[in-house]
C-alpha cells in the first residue's frame, strides 16, 4: 500500500513538473515577443505605410490584409465546414465512406502549411489565372482552415444531448427542424469557440500566403470603396502582404536600418491579437453557454 502511494505521488509530482515545464516555456516566448516588441507599438506604426528603404515605416496596410483575408476566409470555409460537420454528425451512417471522410479529414488538418500554400500557387494563382491576390490566399486558407474547422462543429454538435434531439422530434419537429432549431442553437458556443480559434490561427498564417497573396502590396486607397479598382482596399484581385509574411519578409530580405525594431514590434502584434482571439473565444463561448442554458 504504502508503494503504491508512494508511486501516485511520484507520478503526480512528474505531472506536475511537465505542466510547470510547459507553462515556463511558453511564458518565456511570450515574454521575449511581447517585451521586445510592444515598447516599439504606436498609433504611428498602426496607421503608417510600411517603407521599404527608410526607417520609420508601419503596417497600416498589412494589418488592413490580414484581417481582410481572414473574413474573406471564414465567409468561405464556415458554410462549407457547417454543411459537412451537420453530415458527418447527423446524417451519415457508420460505414467505410464516412470512415474514408474523416480520414480524409485528419490527413488535410496534418498537411503542412507550405503544402497548402504550393497548391494554391499552382491552381488559384497559375492554373485559374488570380495572380498573386486575397482571393487566391483566402482560397488556400480555406484548404488550410476547412478540416480543423469542420472536426471543430462537429464535436460541438455531437456534445448536445441526444435527449435535446429526442425532444424535437417527439414535439412532431423534422429531422431537419429539429437540427436548425434545437441542435445548432445548443452547440452554438462551442461553434464560435472553434470558430475564433481557427480564425486566430489564420491570422497567423504565413507559408500559405507567400506563395498565393504574395509578398508585396499594391497602393491602397481607404476612400476608394470601388472593389473592382485596382487602387481599392476592398479589391480582391490585388496582391497583399500581411503581417506574417511581413515579419518573415523583414528578416530575411528587409534592408531597412529599423528591420529589427519593425520586426519585432510587427511580431508583438500579432501575438496580441492572437491572444485577443483566443481569449474571446472564452468570454463568448461562456457568455453563450449562460444564456442558452441559464447557468450561472
């Protein structure tokens, strides 16, 4: 007896080192980021063109695309991987083909980002003609974005009660009825939840893009809400560096004297607004699981 309370309290003690472990690794990346960059963050930097040659430069336009090209992004992927998750949850059968599907799935959610990235170069950007643009990275987002978010509402919906859906149908709801008015409203928080994560992720993304949105941006005009002018910020067929690619395009080719400082407050930024995403994804999926189920 006294072994196997000594081997428990072994055990727990190594749990708790890892998890202590774990934590100070991602403190000290966090920190490094966020102490580097956020003293070099300023409604200036926010709001000024990114300069190629002179210091002082900002990443008004790069913020503009990567927050462009993530509702881009989820306006496609969230009523595609929505489509699919109420399939695979609530109509398909247990057979080889659905077997087939998540395999499927779990194999795209793996595929490393570059991958995705040269597949949109050679259908969006070369074989259908998009150039280097938004839309041909919001496609390949969309290749990037769609398994994990399909896997995300999926778990969302096969986590309400199964007595919720027997409800529906005794009350005499169809199948359907029952999904769109009980089911969906049921798992809606852990669809947001899923969906603000995978928005953070996107966010993120840079491999994807090098190769599809490009590298460079075209002049933007904000008072020009034409999207079919080449000048307009609302243009999908210009090409568009964001914050990601600007990080890795600063570092690697930047030849600016400010590239350290530009680089590292660019990249305190989007470490902000990824914890920002994922800190949201909390408060609204809590605050929408209080009110759909009265909790406290």
């Amino acid at each position: 007896m006294n072994k196997a309370k000594r081997s428990d309290k072994i055990a727990t003690w190594v749990i708790y080192l890892l998890v202590a472990l774990v934590v100070l690794i991602l403190a000290g990346i966090l920190g490094n980021i966020l102490i580097t960059g956020v003293p070099h963050l300023s409604w200036h930097f926010l709001t000024s063109e990114a300069s190629s040659y002179q210091a002082g430069g900002g990443v008004r336009d790069q913020l503009f695309n990567s927050i462009y090209l993530l509702i881009l992004t989820t306006i496609i992927s969230l009523p595609i991987a929505l489509g699919a998750a109420i399939y695979l949850a609530e109509y398909a059968k247990d057979n080889w083909l659905t077997n087939l599907i998540r395999t499927t799935i779990e194999i795209l959610s793996s595929l490393p980002s570059i991958v995705v990235g040269l597949f949109g170069y050679l259908l969006f950007v070369v074989q259908f003609g998009f150039g280097f643009s938004i839309i041909s990275g919001a496609l390949a987002l969309t290749f990037f974005n769609l398994p994990i978010l399909t896997s995300n509402i999926e778990q969302a919906i096969n986590g309400v009660p199964q007595a919720q859906r027997e409800a529906g149908l005794a009350l005499g709801l169809s199948n359907w009825k029952t999904i769109r008015g009980i089911v969906l409203p049921a798992a809606l928080p852990g669809i947001l939840t899923g969906l603000i994560l995978s928005a953070g992720r996107i966010f993120g993304e840079a491999a994807a893009l090098i190769y599809t949105a490009g590298q460079s941006g075209s002049t933007v005009d904000y008072s020009n809400w034409n999207p079919f002018s080449p000048t307009s910020f609302l243009n999908v067929m210009r090409p568009a560096e964001t914050l990601a690619v600007h990080i890795w395009k600063v570092n690697t080719e930047g030849i600016i004297s400010d590239a350290t400082i530009v680089s590292a407050a660019t990249s305190a930024l989007l470490v902000i607004v990824v914890i920002i995403f994922n800190l949201a994804a909390r408060y609204l999926g809590n605050k929408l699981y209080q009110k759909l189920t009265a909790a406290k």
